[in-house]
C-alpha cells in the first residue's frame, strides 16, 4: 500500500496529522508575558522604593524631629529681632497715632 500522508518515510514514527490552520500551537506561557512582565515590573518597582525609603529613612525623621522642636530664640538673638523691626513699628505707631489724632480733630469741630 502506498505510504500514509502521517508517516515519516524516514522513521517509524508517526507524524502528527496537520490541524486547522487558525490554531496556533503556543505554550501557555506566551499568553501570560505580559502579566508576568506587568507584575515584575511592579514587585521591582516597589523593591526599589523601598530600598530608596530604608536608605533616607534618617533625613525624614530629623525633618520630624526638627519639625516638632519649638523654636527658641536666645536673648541676644531676640534683640536683634527687636531691633531689626522696630523702625518699621515706630513708623506704624506714628501714622496711627497721626490718624487717631485727626480723628479726635474732627470730633472737636
């Protein structure tokens, strides 16, 4: 008889008989690639934000600790504060009490 079209003549082996051409023979695998790169794209992701976190974990906490210490000014730096501002205030004082005086000028008449 003649040989079947799903013999190797070669071999004694039988081929696997031809399918339907819409069918594609991919391993499962394939179909999950881009999940799997999505999800160790983001595990990396997260390894590394951690890592980031862990090594200037001690710049945040002294901001915290700098943050939560109230701010006290020495005597010779508070005079110099008050030094600094009291031009501006006596200029201030002056226009009010101008005003204030031109009001009680205008009660008066």
């Amino acid at each position: 008889p003649p040989p079947s079209p799903h013999t190797n003549i070669m071999s004694s082996n039988p081929i696997a008989p031809r399918t339907d051409r819409n069918f594609r023979n991919i391993p499962i695998t394939r179909f999950f690639r881009l999940g799997f790169m999505s999800f160790y794209t983001a595990l990396s992701c997260a390894a590394y934000g951690l890592y980031w976190y862990k090594t200037n974990e001690h710049k945040f906490q002294m901001k915290r600790e700098f943050e939560s210490k109230p701010i006290i000014l020495t005597p010779y730096e508070s005079a110099l504060v008050y030094e600094s501002l009291l031009p501006k205030y006596q200029e201030k004082w002056a226009r009010e009490k101008a005003a204030r005086q031109e009001e009680d000028d205008d009660d008066e008449l």
